[in-house]
C-alpha cells in the first residue's frame, strides 16, 4: 500500500509540473516560433511536456543527422530519449515540400504521442544512399503513440519502427506514398482505424522478428501487395477491407506468419498468396461499400465480425467500449 500510494503521488507531482509549450508559424507572441521552432520547443521541454503547434504550414529549413547502423537519418525534428506529447491545432501542416530533403519526425529511444497533425511531401535528396530522408515518422526503440494523423504523399515510409519500437497507430490516414508502415529487428506495431490507400509499394511491411496487429482498418489499391511479411515477422488481420492492391492483397516470403480472419478481401489481382494462414470469418466476394468504405443495404459485412472486438469489419465507428 505504501509503495502504491508513492507511486501515486510521484505520478502525481510529474503531471503538475509537465508545461504546454507552444509553437507559432509566424506569430510572434509564441516562445517558439517559425520553421525552426518546434525543434527549439522540443529541446527546451521536459519530461511530461506537451507542445502543442499552432495552425500553419512548417518547412524543414534545418536538420539533424541521427546515426543509425551505417546510415544517417536526417531529421527536421528530433525527439532524443525524451517523454513527450507532440499535438497540433486543426490546420497544423509539418511540409518537406520545399527546404531540406529530411525525415518529419526522427525518435529516438524516446515515448512520444503524436496527435491532431498532418505531415505531407517530404522527399529524398538521392533516392540510394547513406542518408536517410523522405520519411515521416522514424521511431527506433522508442514507444510511439500516433492518433488523428494523416500522412500524404511521402515518398519512402510513412511509419517506421526499427530495433525494440512499440507503436500505437490508430485513427491514421497513409494516402499516396510509398511503404505505409514499415517494421525490422523486433519492432511491434499495433494499428487500428488505419486506412492506407494508393502506394506504391506495401501497405504493411514486416521483416526480420518485427510483428504486427491490425484491426478495422482499411489496405486499398496498393501496388506492391497490401500486407507483406517476409524472414521471421508475424502479422494477424482481423475486422479489415483489404481492397485492390496487386500483386496481393496478403503476401508472405520466407518463414514468416500472417493470419487473416473476419475480413473482407476483394479486387485484389490475387487475395492471398499460399502461405497465409485463412481464419474464420473470410469474405471474398463484394462487400458492397461506399466511397467512404461504408456497408450498403445488402453488404455481406453486416453477418461477419471478430467475436474477440465485437465491432463490425470495416472502419470503427463505435468508438472503445
């Protein structure tokens, strides 16, 4: 009971410290202000800190480089061994369109929630070589919490997770870029609510002994297969629209493991290749949805859920019970 109730007050003593440290695109009443300021803000704050980014567009007009096995990943922000939350005002855009070709967010052995921003068009400077840009969050063994943001356009990986990383991903928008999720080493990702639509490579990529859980979300037209496991990784779908990518819309290589269960798999140029392992619950045939991935009258996804999540397939509208 003692050591409880030390807890308690610690936790509580660190919460009533923790300060909102606000960054401004170009008002100047901010502490942090401009292209450089959410870097200043994230080196000036605490343990416990949240920064908190105003609406406007931020450009990467600095860098920092983070070494990382034999490359070097060049971050606009960098988040090193800190406990963090990182939120943006509706309209807070983070843009590699212009400035230096850089990764969005670079975290490193840290705990960081990211929530309310969208972060679009970062790009490489050469598309192979020692410098790693054109990411948009870049988490090696970090805890990484992502909710409400979406990522367009961004040419390598939209999430990475590299070494012991543990992400949370969920209400997360991956539209028109290249690899949606990326996992290596051991890294674990959790992804709920996710729609990943329209790259050009995987949706989902795991290799190595890195692992993946994902539930109501939506894989769509995706031109290098929609969840791809290869080496050792493991992979459950459930609850999910796996729709129109090519050449499948679940594909493994190696001694890896996807489990797919309670999900629809259609327009794909082949569903599944051979070594997916088929749960119960599959439906291959049209799940007669909308342009916004809702069931029509008559859609065969209103028989179908995971008894475990008891939602619906598809996107999660019910919210956690």
């Amino acid at each position: 009971m003692k050591t409880a109730l030390i807890a308690l007050l610690l936790a509580t003593a660190g919460s009533a410290s923790a300060e909102t440290l606000m960054v401004c695109a170009t008002d100047k009443t901010c502490r942090f202000t401009g292209d450089s300021g959410i870097q200043a803000a994230v080196d000036a704050a605490k343990d416990g800190d949240t920064i908190l980014i105003k609406a406007g567009v931020y450009h990467p007009t600095a860098y920092r480089d983070v070494p990382f096995q034999d490359l070097a990943l060049r971050g606009y922000i960098v988040i090193d061994h800190k406990r963090l939350t990182i939120g943006g005002e509706a309209g807070s855009i983070i843009d590699g369109k212009t400035g230096t070709p850089s990764i969005a967010f670079v975290v490193q052995g840290a705990d960081v929630a990211f929530r309310n921003l969208t972060i679009r068009d970062f790009r490489y400077a050469e598309e192979e070589d020692k410098i790693y840009d054109g990411h948009g969050i870049f988490a090696i063994n970090s805890r990484v919490r992502i909710d409400n943001v979406t990522m367009e356009r961004i040419i390598k990986m939209g999430i990475t997770g590299r070494g012991d990383s543990l992400i949370d991903a969920t209400n997360v928008r991956l539209l028109d870029g290249h690899l949606g999720v990326w996992l290596e080493e051991t890294a674990h990702a959790r992804l709920r609510n996710m729609v990943i639509k329209g790259g050009d490579s995987a949706a989902i990529g795991a290799y190595m002994t890195s692992s993946a859980t994902l539930s109501n979300s939506v894989i769509d037209s995706n031109t290098d297969d929609g969840v791809y496991a290869k080496d050792h990784a493991s992979i459950i779908v459930t609850n999910s629209l796996i729709l129109n990518n090519k050449p499948f819309g679940v594909n493994i290589e190696g001694e890896a493991h996807i489990v797919v269960a309670h999900s629809a798999l259609h327009g794909n140029a082949t569903d599944l290749s051979d070594k997916v392992t088929k749960g119960e619950g599959l439906i291959l045939a049209d799940p007669l949805i909308d342009a916004a991935y809702r069931p029509k009258a008559g859609s065969p996804l209103a028989d179908v859920r995971d008894p475990d999540l008891n939602r619906p397939i598809g996107l999660d509208t019910e919210g956690d019970k």
